[in-house]
C-alpha cells in the first residue's frame, strides 16, 4: 500500500520534527511504499509498522 508524501510530511510535524521535513520533502518519493522505502522512512524515525497506525484512514489493516 502506498502513502502519500504530504501524510507522512504531516506526521513529522505532528511530531514536532520540523529538522526532518526539508529533509523528506526532497528525499522522499510522492508516494510511499513503506515496505519498500522503509530504508528511507528509518532516517526519518518512522517505524514502516507503525506507519499504518498513526496516519488518518490507514489504520486497521496489518493485523
């Protein structure tokens, strides 16, 4: 399942991580692929699994 960047942009400034967010604008694709980019995700402090929980109208679904 893909996520938008601009999710994952929101998340880290819900996290108060306004230092990674220049950082992911450009490094990050417009659309995430958690298993795949998870590499990516890991820069960022984000947790592939934990993703799915924490981003509006994704939770649910891993089990």
């Amino acid at each position: 399942m893909n996520i938008d960047k601009a999710q994952i942009i929101d998340l880290l400034k819900s996290q108060g991580k306004n230092d990674d967010v220049d950082r992911a604008q450009s490094e990050l694709p417009d659309q995430v692929d958690p298993e795949q980019h998870s590499d990516l995700l890991a820069k960022f402090g984000i947790n592939p699994q934990d993703l799915l929980g924490k981003i509006p109208g994704l939770g649910g679904f891993g089990g």
